[in-house]
C-alpha cells in the first residue's frame, strides 16, 4: 500500500497528462504532493525524506513550468530529484553507516563492506537515472514534434524511470541473498 501512496503525485501527474495537457499536469503534480506530504504528517506525525525533497523540487520546477509556461522545468524535476538521492547517498560514505544501511538495516543484517558497496551502487544508479532522464526529456527523438517528444517523456518518467527502478530493485535482491546474515536474536 506505501508504493501507491508514493506514487500517488506521479499516477495522478500521468492521468492528468492523458487527458489534458502537461501544465495541468504539474498543477496537478504539485497539489498532490502537497497532499502527500500532508496526509503522511497527519498519519505518522513525522515527514519522508524522499516525500520532502519530491514536494520541494516539484513545487520549484513546477511553479517555474507553469508561471513561465515552459515545460523545461518539469522536464528537469526528476533529474534534480534523482542527482540530490545520489548526492545523500554517496555522501553518506562519510558516516560511520551509510544511508542505505539506515534505511534497511533494522530489516536486514549484512557485513559493513556490503552495505558501503550497495550504498555506493545506489548512489551510482541514481546519477545515472538523472542524466537518462535529461537525455530522453531534451535529446531522444529530435525528429518528433514537440508534442510526441513531451509524451514520449512523460511515457519514459512514468513506466521507464520506474521500470528501471524495479528491475534494479530485483537484481539487488539477489545480490543481497547471497550475503544476508541471521539477525541476532531473530
């Protein structure tokens, strides 16, 4: 149920677009997210970080997208979410635990080296997941017209930017059972 509370801004950002057009789709994007975050705050009292930085690009690019009706902005959104994960979690190599070992180390127990390695694959794969998205929103498919290329991207946003998540979820997943440790006490 949390996946489709987090998707919620982009599903709605994607009908909104089928139907409409992408300004009524950020419009749309942005009050979600309000909503997300706020609907998070009154059930658990305490905000997401990845809900936050979301809300606070998404209501940057968004606004600049539809006060200067300009879709570069909103094109620019993932990217910017994308570059600031993989900033947080690279960085995170400076701490003692690594972000990832503090997202799922209460759930998972691993040696301190896989942790730092699939920290550092993450970090990796979010910087990668940014510079697709700029090359698909701005260089893919030069030959379309605009509007083909903006639905292209939306298309991309919605079903390869989260394909592309899921399938590396999975390939961590078996990365990781080679070398899950027995919680102790468990």
């Amino acid at each position: 149920m949390k996946f489709l509370y987090d998707l919620f801004p982009l599903l709605l950002f994607f009908a909104a677009f089928k139907f409409y057009d992408i300004y009524v789709a950020t419009a749309v994007a942005i009050v979600a997210s309000f909503v997300q975050v706020g609907g998070y705050w009154l059930k658990h009292r305490r905000f997401e970080t990845m809900h936050l930085v979301t809300l606070g690009v998404i209501a940057v690019f968004g606004g600049l997208t539809l006060a200067l009706h300009n879709d570069t902005f909103i094109k620019w959104k993932p990217t910017l979410v994308y570059w600031i994960l993989g900033a947080l979690t690279l960085g995170s190599h400076l701490n003692r635990r690594t972000l990832i070992q503090r997202m799922l180390g209460t759930h998972v127990a691993l040696p301190d080296a896989v942790w730092r390695r699939l920290n550092f694959v993450w970090g990796l794969f979010f910087a990668f997941l940014g510079a697709l998205n700029l090359y698909v929103a701005f260089y893919y498919g030069l030959d379309l017209d605009e509007a083909a290329r903006t639905a292209t991207w939306v298309n991309f946003k919605v079903f390869g930017l989260m394909g592309l998540t899921l399938a590396f979820v999975v390939v961590q997943a078996f990365y990781l059972a080679r070398h899950v440790q027995e919680k102790p006490g468990a």
